[in-house]
C-alpha cells in the first residue's frame, strides 16, 4: 500500500499541524497563566487557621517600646503569635523591610521545628533591624507553616515608620 499525497494535500497538513501546535502552545500558556495566579492568590490569602498574630511593636533592644527611629538603632520587631487550635503548629515568622522604592532592606525569620508552638500556647517572636539610611519604611510581617511551602497561616501585617 502506498500513500500518495499531493502538494496540496501537504500545505493542508502542514496547515492544520502548525495550527493545531499553536492551539496547544496557547492553551498550555493559559494554564500556566492560571496556576501562577492562583498561586500567588494563596501566598497572598491566609489559610484557615488557629494561630493568630498581634500587630508588630517596635522595641528597642531592652524591650521597651520606642516610637523615633534613628540611623544605625537596632530596632526590635516583635509579634506574639498564639496557638488557638487543638494540635501543635509548626510556623516560620518573617520580618521584611521596604524601602519607599519598594526594594528589600531587611528580610529575616525564624521558625519552629520539631513539634512547633504547642496547642493554646503564646510565644513572643522578634527580628532586629539596624536602619542605615534615613528614609519611609514599611514593615512586613509574615506567618507560614515553613518557608519550604510557605503556606500563610495569618493575613501579612504591615505598619510604616520614618527613620531620620
């Protein structure tokens, strides 16, 4: 048996292949597009979660709240997290600092291992920042379940501060 394709009969083929190729290039970029959008729609959104999260208080190194911020002052950033849930809940606290350009000046955390903040439990967690520019910052802070699924467990809470 032979195939006889004609010239014409191949410009169709070729045709119906390219077009059936970028069919497929554009669908699989659409679903990219999706699954990259929802998610950053989770890292944005907190699960459903136990652990809550008290607003960032600025310190200074004694512990004492301070509310000027100079130059080259370490600055304490301190949060309690609480364990609301029945069972224990391993967690990573993340300090970030921006500058008013929107660039990184600061990233730093911890996290809990082996078991993690037990059931109904509270603890205190801090970063120190050392500014060294005068300037507008915006503090960020961050809750995960690890920062290898970096899972939010609570909303990211901000607070702006003037350095001078």
């Amino acid at each position: 048996m032979y195939l006889n394709f004609s010239l014409t009969n191949h410009k169709q083929l070729f045709y119906s292949y390219d077009s059936s190729l970028n069919l497929l290039k554009t669908t699989l970029f659409l679903l990219g597009a999706v699954l990259v959008l929802v998610g950053f729609a989770q890292s944005a959104m907190a699960m459903t979660s136990d652990i809550t999260l008290t607003p960032p208080t600025l310190v200074s190194i004694s512990g004492q709240k301070i509310s000027n911020f100079q130059v080259g002052q370490q600055i304490g950033i301190s949060s309690i997290l609480t364990n609301n849930g029945k069972s224990d809940q391993k967690i990573t606290y993340l300090v970030q600092v921006m500058d008013s350009k929107g660039s990184t000046d600061f990233l730093q955390g911890s996290s809990l291992l082996g078991n993690g903040l037990p059931s109904n439990q509270a603890i205190t967690e801090s970063q120190v920042w050392i500014p060294t520019s005068p300037g507008q910052y915006t503090v960020e802070i961050f809750v995960w379940s690890s920062l290898t699924s970096a899972i939010p467990l609570t909303d990211v809470l901000h607070t702006q501060i003037t350095v001078t």
